[in-house]
C-alpha cells in the first residue's frame, strides 16, 4: 500500500518539471522575437535622398509640417533569442518580447520573410493610392503616384501614405496642411476603400515618434489601449476608424473646430 505524500513533497515533486523546464530554457534558444521603437520617415519629405512620395498628372502643393510613419525593430529572424533576453525585454518598458509567429508570419528563410514583407509593402501602397484617390474624387487613370521608401517592408504605413497623398494634393482642402505645421506620426494598414486595420507593436512606435518630435499620434481605434500602455508624455493619442476620420480629425485639430477623439 503506497502512503500519502505531504503537501510539502507533493509541491517539490510538482515543482521538479518546472525547475527542469527553466534550466532549459536558459540554455536553448527560445521562440520568441524582441522588439523595440524603430526608424520613422517623413512621408512628406525625402528618404535617402528620393522624395517619398512623387505625384505626376496632378498639381501639387507645397507642404509645411511633418507625417512620420514608424517602424519597430526586431530581432531578425534567425536571431537566437534566449531566457535572458526574454526576461529583459519583459523587464523594459521600450522593448517588447513577441512570438516570432507574430513578427515574421510567413516562411522559414530570411529571404522567405524579405520577399513578403516586399510584397505586403507594395499592396499597401497600391491600396493607399487608391484609397485616397478614391477619397479625392479623382481619377487614377490620369494620376500617377510613386511611393519609395527604403528598408522598410510591411502593410503598417499604408494610412500615412494616403495621408501625405491627400495633403500633397489638396491639403486640407482650403488652402492649409493637414498638418496644421505640426510633426504628426502615426501607423494603420489601409485598405482602398480607406478602412484603417490594426498592426502591431503600436506602444513602441509612439516611443519612436516621441523620439522624432511628433506632438500627435495617429492609431488605429482597435489598438488605443495597447498604444495608452507606454504611451509618452505629451503624445496625443487619435483613433481612426477610416481615412476620411482620420482627415476629419487633423483638420479639427488644425482649425481648432469641431470634436477630436481621443484614446
């Protein structure tokens, strides 16, 4: 007849895998990617030289003010990550500690991942064009539009390219910027029906933008609380919901007219 374990054996014997597990982990590599505030680009102005943004078929106007789009930096995909690491990405609060499922979704390769984050990029552009052609009213057939911006891969930039496309084109539609002069930075997929959609890492792109002089951050509204977490002081926070709000928004703000949403 076997007799009954203590409560205090039952717990050590319970704790045994656990410890084993932990030991392990600080010896292999773990799945797991770490992030932190990236690069921004004004979509406005120049990257490496090359405007961004190149209108032809359209009058352009000149423009005052900043629209970064923000990036994060993670760890590459064949970057060993390890427990250390992770507990330090945890322990920080301008880093963030990721699945690397959720940072590189598609592929095994580096290259795998380049070609399709190259690819998200460039329909997001496409899409982005559309979007705020669509919202102009204008004809994409006489139009052209060329985006370039080196490095950078993703569908995450595609609201602030249809934003620098409005205000390149018509501004705020009464002889002002969108931007109203201010450094705004944001990030949203967009589709071409103008619908802005959730990305990630929003709590280290407002790092970003703090760090590059923006006063405003626009996000979209189904990640307000994930951007509130870390959010830096004197960062506004907007939601957008769609390209034609997030217009709205900025010429409410602009104007100082009219109700502005916050997060």
């Amino acid at each position: 007849m076997l007799s009954r374990l203590t409560r205090l054996q039952a717990l050590a014997v319970c704790a045994l895998p656990v410890v084993g597990l932990i030991a392990a982990a600080g010896f292999a590599p773990l799945p797991f990617s770490v992030a932190q505030p990236g690069m921004t680009a004004n979509v406005l102005g120049e990257d490496q030289d090359t405007p961004v943004i190149t209108i032809s078929g359209a009058p352009t106007r000149e423009t005052s003010g900043q629209l970064r789009m923000t990036t994060i930096e993670a760890t590459s995909p064949d970057t060993r990550v390890w427990l250390g690491d992770v507990i330090d990405g945890w322990l920080r609060t301008d880093k963030a500690v990721m699945p690397r499922d959720a940072v590189y979704p598609s592929g095994d390769t580096v290259k795998e991942i380049e070609r399709h984050n190259e690819a998200q990029m460039r329909q997001s552009q496409d899409a982005a064009t559309e979007a705020a052609l669509t919202y102009l009213g204008l004809d994409d057939k006489g139009i052209k539009v060329d985006l370039e911006l080196a490095d950078v891969g993703g569908p995450s930039a595609g609201l602030l390219f249809s934003l620098g496309i409005i205000d390149k084109l018509e501004g705020d539609g009464s002889g002002g910027d969108l931007t109203g002069g201010r450094t705004i930075a944001g990030t949203g997929t967009i589709e071409a029906d103008g619908t802005v959609g959730a990305v990630g890492g929003v709590a280290l792109k407002t790092q970003a933008a703090h760090r590059d002089g923006a006063t405003v951050f626009l996000v979209p509204s189904a990640e307000c609380a994930d951007a509130k977490s870390e959010s830096p002081k004197g960062l506004r926070l907007i939601p957008v919901k769609t390209l034609k709000g997030a217009v709205q928004s900025l010429i409410s703000l602009e104007k100082g007219t009219g109700s502005v949403p916050s997060c």
